[in-house]
C-alpha cells in the first residue's frame, strides 16, 4: 500500500464550501462574519474530513467540497494566475478576497506563500480511488473505503499498489477488515503511542509496518463472509498470534471492533 498524508489549507475554515446542489453552485460563509456566498461549483473539489467520519455510510454520503485553485497540466497541478481566477470564477475569487487577511494569517503570517489564495502545503492535491481512509487518532481502528478520487484531510490515505502480470491486488475490503481487526488494535497498543482520552496513533510511520499476510483466495472469502468472533479468530492465526496475548493487550473482556453499520460494495454504486 502507498500511504499518503491529506491536503494541508492550514484555513479550513475558509475553503471547505458546502456541496454543489444548487444549479452547479456550491455555499460558502465568511468565518468572521457569517455573510453567504454562492461559490462555483467548478472551482471546487469533493474533499472529506476525516476526522468527522464516524462510519462507513458517512464517509460515502460526505458532500462537503474544497476550494480548489488549481489545475493540472502535464500531469502537474499549478496555481491558476489571480486574473484568470477572478475572470472565470468571480464568484470564488470575490470570497477569498474577502477572507484574505485570514488567510494571510496562516503560519502567523511570517511564510511566503506561491499566492495569498493558495493552500498552506502542496501535499494531498490528489487522491484516486480506490483507497482506505483512516484518521490519525482513533480509539479503535477504522478504516473507510473510498472509491471515488475525492481528496482528504486529517488523516491518510492507503492507496494500493499497481497489479502486475505476476501480482493480484488483495481485495479492499480484506485489507479494511484486517486492519479493523483485534490484531491490528493490539499491534498499535504495543507499537504506537497514545493520547488522552485512549486515543491511538494510526500514523503513517505506524501503520506501514504492520504487514498484511500471504493470502489464498480461500483465505479472502473467510475473511469476507466469517462471522465476526470467528473471523477476529481467523485474522489472529494468520499472524500466528494466541487469543491470550490479544486479550492482555486490550482487556480480558472481548470487543469487536464495528465501525460499519451497512455492508460495503466491491464497487462504486
């Protein structure tokens, strides 16, 4: 898996639009003053906020969008000039205008930034589905799939690597209910570190080490159809690791990890 981090606006608050429903226009409020505006729809992205995802079903009815000033050319994204902003997205252009000492403000004003209307960072501009997404803190692990090239923030991203001739990809579900499962729970409560609240570290440089097994494709329909004891058991004896030693980790008391409360799809509805 590749694991990337999300975009970075470092002012949120400003970019995040709500989503285009309404004759291609999406609705943006100052921070400050709580004036509306109606903002292109095409100078927007589908982004998702991890952290305000709490199940599956939220992650695939998110309609929040970004404010998104840029555009690929050569397979590289670049800054769209100011004048064309303002000429071809005057509805966009006149809200970030509004919100410019905001957005001069980020990094307490002392960074120079390629424009004023920029993101904070160059990361995250892109992020094709099919991919996992996870939050960086989280009590349990969860893990969302996404099928659709929807960016993200406060969180990463897990994408899967390329099939080949000679290598089949896992399916995403398997890889989601691996990681979902009591052996990754127990794996981050001895590796990672933790923060108020039992809060656990799922960032990058903790979660690629953990390895995903060798699977044979009776392997992956176990894990998809099992019940959810026996499939916690299953997962556990892949990483040849005893039902006791999980136990002390995380409590005598069994707790399956449920993130989900609908079945997920092999593909986009």
């Amino acid at each position: 898996m590749d694991i990337r981090v999300g975009f970075a606006t470092l002012k949120d608050k400003v970019f995040f639009v709500s989503g285009g429903n309404n004759g291609g226009l999406c609705i943006a409020k100052h921070p400050d003053t709580g004036k509306e505006y109606t903002i292109e729809e095409a100078a927007t992205a589908p982004a998702v906020r991890i952290a305000d995802v709490r199940f599956q079903e939220d992650s695939d009815a998110a309609t929040r969008r970004i404010i998104f000033p840029y555009r690929r050319t050569g397979g590289k994204f670049g800054l769209i000039p100011e004048d064309e902003l303002a000429s071809s997205f005057p509805g966009a252009y006149s809200y970030l205008v509004d919100c410019r000492s905001l957005l001069e403000s980020r990094d307490k004003g002392k960074r120079t930034y390629e424009a004023w209307y920029a993101w904070g960072r160059t990361q995250g501009r892109d992020a094709p589905g099919p991919k996992l997404l996870t939050k960086t803190f989280s009590k349990t692990p969860q893990f969302f799939i996404d099928h659709t090239d929807r960016l993200f923030c406060n969180g990463y991203g897990l994408f899967p690597l390329r099939e080949t001739l000679f290598s089949a990809g896992t399916d995403l579900r398997v890889i989601k209910l691996i990681l979902e499962s009591r052996v990754m729970h127990y794996y981050a409560k001895l590796t990672a570190f933790q923060i108020d609240g039992d809060f656990q570290c799922y960032q990058k440089n903790f979660i690629e080490r953990f390895s995903i097994p060798a699977l044979s494709s009776d392997d992956e329909e176990s894990i998809l159809h099992l019940d959810d004891d026996t499939r916690e058991t299953f997962i556990a004896s892949l990483y040849a690791i005893s039902e006791a030693d999980i136990s002390e980790i995380l409590g005598a008391k069994r707790r399956l990890v449920r993130v989900s409360r609908m079945p997920l799809h092999v593909g986009a509805d």
